[in-house]
C-alpha cells in the first residue's frame, strides 16, 4: 500500500499508518456492536488519509465479540471504506478451524487481507505454530498478515517461522505487526525478514525509531484518535524531513503514554469521546477509566481542542 492517497492501494505492498480499529458497543450492558459509530469512525479516518484500516485487533476487543458480532463489524468497515483504502479482517482465534471460519467469511465481504496472531491460551510448538498459520493460507484465498504480541500471547513467534511461511507460499504472507516495546528484539526480525515481508511495528512510541530501523509502516492503536498526526510521521520520515518527523512523534508521545491506563483499550475509547467520537466504553470484564485517569486521557489531548 503506497502512501499516496487517492490512488488504489495494492495488497502486495504494506506501508504506511495501518488503524487496529475500536469496536464501538452501546446499550446498558454494551451488548450490541454499534454499527452507526463504527461507519462514522471509518469515515473520519479513511478522510484523515490513513493507509489502512484493521478490523477485530486487540484495540477491538476482539475476544470480547461473538463470531457473528466480528463478521457483521467486518462487513461493517469494508462497506464504509467502499475500497477507499485496503481492509485487514482480525481472525485471531485459539482454534485454526475457528480461524479459517473468520477468514472465509472475511473473503466473502471482499476485504484485502486477514491478520492472525498465534493461538491464545492454548500454548503449541514452533511446528504448531508454522502448521496452524499454513493451514490458513491454504483455506483462505486473502493474503495473511502475521500478528505477533508476545506480552499478550505469553509467546513470541520466531522470525523464521515467519520467513518458512513466505518461503512455502510465495506472495501470500502480506506482512508482520509485531508489538514491541524492545527494539532489540524488532531488530532482530528485520534481519530476517527485511525484504521477505514487511514489518510494522505495533507500538505507539516507537513509530519513528522502527521507521529509521527499516519498518515499514505502523499498526498503532493511537491512530484512531491522532490519524492525522500518525500519519504525518510517516509522510515527513518519507520525505527524508527527519528532525520534523522526530517534532511529529514527540507532538502524539504526551497520548502514547497514557494509552495504558485502565484495561486497554480504555483510554483510547475516552479519548475517542473526547474529540466527538463517542464510541461507547470497554466490554466487561474490562472496566472505563476512573475519573482521574480520564482526566489525564484529556490532558495529553488539550493541544487538539485548541
């Protein structure tokens, strides 16, 4: 996916701001998806210019949703971005055949790619892990994108699976989001795999630093409230303007450090409120930010409302 906006993005390429999208919900238990919310988001940030929207990722409370509240948000995303931009549908699940039902049913509504992390809960092996996301590829005719969270799956999928999976089928591993915190360990992904798939890295703070380290792109939360700010770090990287692109990073880093506030994705969802786009609070078990740490989700935004 080139930068340039307007022109039709292709699946064989990842670059750029990518969006792990919010799920909105409403109703007194937040029991229905809000479809409304979730189109009147897809808007704002297909027209902030974002490379990519990703459906059902960990910022979407994934787990959270039922099968079919997933397919209907993903049908949801494709209907609005109406091919404006590529459309990633999240079919992370514990089960492979859980994965591939998600992943038809995401061909089916015609969006770009899938994007999985490895199997929750239930720990396999490096053989596991390489069959698991082959068996995908094999039974879902989008293009995969590799998901790999360690903090999150308790595992880290090793870069050369990843470059196995390439290697047996060509053109159909579409890239890696991994979320580090430890540029060590993304360092050593990009030396396997730079110029084998494109990597973006998941975290918010490093945008730039993974930039300069050969990323190709970022798949952060963030996105969804600053698309537009995101996006420019990316565009002044581009264009070579790396002390710019260095204030545009530090512009969004007073958000990126209060994103882990609460149960996330909390405090993206308040700061989503925050500048008029309300989409409703977490799903329980997770639990809203108190009134303090709102209050701290607001402050790091004030420049916004200036």
């Amino acid at each position: 996916m080139n930068h340039q906006s307007g022109s039709k993005k292709t699946k064989s390429e990842l670059h750029g701001i990518i969006v792990p999208m919010v799920t909105p919900f409403r109703g007194k238990y937040l029991e229905e998806v809000d479809h409304s919310a979730l189109s009147k988001l897809t808007d704002y940030l297909v027209e902030n210019r974002v490379n990519a929207l990703m459906v059902n990722g960990t910022s979407g409370e994934f787990l959270l949703q039922s099968h079919e509240e997933r397919k209907e948000a993903v049908r949801t995303v494709a209907k609005a971005a109406n091919s404006r931009v590529p459309v990633i549908a999240g079919i992370s699940e514990a089960s492979t055949k859980n994965a591939i039902e998600l992943g038809r049913s995401a061909e089916d509504v015609g969006v770009d790619a899938v994007i999985a992390t490895g199997p929750m809960y239930y720990k396999t092996t490096g053989d596991g892990l390489f069959k698991h996301f082959s068996s995908i590829i094999e039974n879902v005719k989008l293009p995969l994108m590799i998901y790999n969270i360690p903090s999150w799956t308790g595992y880290s999928i090793q870069p050369e699976i990843v470059k196995k999976l390439s290697d047996r089928h060509p053109g159909k591993v579409f890239g890696v989001k991994f979320t580090t915190n430890d540029l060590e360990q993304f360092l050593g992904y990009l030396r396997i795999l730079k110029g084998v798939v494109p990597i973006t890295i998941g975290s918010d703070a490093l945008i730039l630093s993974a930039l300069e380290m050969g990323a190709s792109g970022a798949t952060v939360g963030c996105a969804n409230v600053l698309p537009e700010e995101t996006r420019r770090i990316y565009e002044l990287f581009l264009d070579n303007d790396f002390d710019r692109a260095r204030g545009a990073q530090e512009k969004i880093d007073g958000f990126t450090q209060v994103l882990g506030l609460g149960t996330f994705p909390a405090a993206l969802k308040e700061a989503l409120r925050f500048i008029g786009l309300d989409c409703g609070d977490v799903r329980p078990p997770l639990v809203p930010l108190n009134t303090k740490q709102a209050k701290m989700v607001r402050q790091t935004l004030a420049w916004k409302k200036k």
